[in-house]
C-alpha cells in the first residue's frame, strides 16, 4: 500500500508521532510503579492491536493471511516482542539514559540498512547528520551514564535497537504486499500475546495494582502509544524515505526530558539545550536535499511530500 501525504500532512504527522512518544516516557515510568513490566507491556500491545483490529472490521478482506503471514510473524518479533520485552528487561540492569542513547542508535542503523536493502540514497550530509543526532541523545542522555552498569543490560539494549531498525526496515519492504494497519494490528496482537504470557510465567498478577495512575497509563498505551502512534510511523515510513522519518524519532528523547521535567519534576540541565542544537541539525542535514538555485528552494519545500508506511 503506497500513500502520497502533503508536506503539511506528513509534518502533522510527525508532530503527532514525536509528541505520543515523547511524553509517553514519564507516563509509563509512573504507571510502571504499579505492575511488573513484561504484563504491562504484553497488555498494551495486545489490547492496542484488538482495538485497531476493530477499527479495521471493514477491511477484513487485506489481510491475506496466506501470503502475509511471515510478515506479521516477523514484525510481531522484531517490533513487539523483542522491541518491547528488551527495552524493559534492560532498563533493570543499565540506566535509563544510558539504555535510551543505545536505543536510538535506531535512526542511524535504519539509515544505513536503508540504504542497503532499500536502495535508498545514502549522501554524506545524511550519515553526518545522522552521527550528529546520536551524538544530541547521547548529550541529553549523557547524566545517565553514572550508575551501576552490567554487560547484559548493554547486549540488550543494542539487539532493541536493531529490532526495531530491522523491524522498520522489513515493514517499508514489504509494504507492497500487506495493508499497512493490519500489518500493525496483527503483530501487536500477536506480540501481545507473547509478552502476556512470558509475563504470566515470570511476572505474578497480584502485583498489578488497578488504580488510576496505572489504569490512565494502560489507555495511554493502548490508545496512543500503540495503535496511534505505530499507525502513522509505518504510514510515514511506508510513503517515502525510512531514514527520514527514522531521523525524527530523535526528538522523541527531549520531549522525553521536557515531559519528565514538567511531571516528575526531573532536572533541567545545559545538556538538553546542548543536545536540542544538534538533533535540530541532524533533522537538517538528514532532510536537505543538494542542489541550487531555484531548484534547492523547491526541493526544500517537498522536503517530506514523498514519505509514505508501526510503531519502545
């Protein structure tokens, strides 16, 4: 499925996308008080695939589960179970802020397997730009770094970041063949499933507390931070250029930083002025196409008029 979104359109989107993401850190981190993490996460992703499943009634008939079922095999792996069940796994044995500059290492690994696999074009100013927004995480990030740090929370981090970048990936391959909501709906249930029920076995139920912050955290999930949010990140990577819109997704960490300043009352410091310089420039660099003259201005005004797909 090909979708040509306006500049104006796909910017919205991607506001939408960053802003869901962004504050859905603090939100999890107070709803995580209240329940072990695998059954939190298993339950987000499952009852967030079963209500876009409901929304998408009506198109029963693309999901082709013949042809398509090792797409939604393999994007249910990469990213639901192991995107998910790592990122919180990991978090018990590195810092968060440690752990979230390895994970969005994403960006630039989606760039570099998209161009490898995709054909997509990989200029200078893009692997710049894209080695300058790691480098913006990891100084926003970088007051996470104190603290105990064990080789496995290391490991996990990294294979969550290859997940999802592989996840992204495959999801723009074989965007052709499976309707892109399904291709979210069915791996989230799926992958749901999978979390609940390895939470079910290692996790204990009686420690899942229903009360408002933990059930209002558990909506946010399922209603926006997964089947929203994934929704329009595969709707946009589907439309266009994957690195693009894997460039973004380096804002996610200071909406993060705001969002947990303004909520939980977390530090502001000189370090998320500093990595907000070079995530604006990354996103710069990633998306300025080369040429001059009249040519360059119109280029920059299509900057994203070709993105087009999911989607910690």
């Amino acid at each position: 499925m090909s979708t040509n979104l306006t500049r104006t359109t796909t910017l919205l989107l991607i506001a939408f996308l960053v802003i869901v993401w962004g504050i859905s850190w603090p939100i999890y981190k107070i709803a995580l008080a209240y329940s072990p993490p695998l059954l939190f996460a298993g339950m987000r992703t499952l009852f967030g695939g079963l209500l876009l499943a409901v929304f998408l009634l009506s198109r029963l008939d693309r999901i082709r589960w013949k042809m398509n079922w090792p797409a939604y095999a393999i994007s249910s792996l990469f990213n639901v179970v192991l995107f998910y069940g790592l990122q919180t796994v990991g978090l018990l044995y590195v810092p968060a802020g440690l752990f979230s500059v390895i994970v969005y290492l994403q960006p630039v690994l989606v760039g570099l397997m998209a161009w490898m696999w995709l054909g997509e074009r990989m200029t200078a100013l893009k692997v710049i730009g894209l080695v300058i927004g790691f480098l913006g995480v990891a100084t926003v990030s970088a007051g996470g770094f104190a603290g105990h740090v064990a080789i496995i929370g290391i490991v996990l981090a990294l294979i969550t970041a290859v997940s999802w970048a592989i996840g992204t990936v495959y999801i723009k391959k074989v965007s052709g063949q499976a309707d892109a909501l399904w291709l979210v709906a069915i791996p989230s249930i799926l992958g749901g499933i999978m979390l609940t029920a390895a939470g079910s076995v290692t996790e204990s139920w009686h420690s899942v507390v229903w009360n408002a912050p933990y059930v209002s955290g558990l909506a946010y999930g399922i209603v926006l931070g997964i089947s929203a949010s994934w929704a329009v990140y595969f709707t946009l990577v589907n439309a266009g250029d994957a690195s693009k819109v894997a460039s973004y997704t380096f804002l996610v960490p200071l909406i993060a930083v705001f969002s947990g300043t303004l909520f939980l009352h977390e530090p502001f410091t000189m370090n998320l002025v500093a990595g907000l310089v070079l995530i604006g420039l990354s996103i710069y660099l990633v998306n300025r196409r080369q040429g001059t003259g009249r040519q360059a201005a119109s280029d920059s005004l299509r900057l994203l008029s070709r993105i087009h797909i999911f989607h910690k």
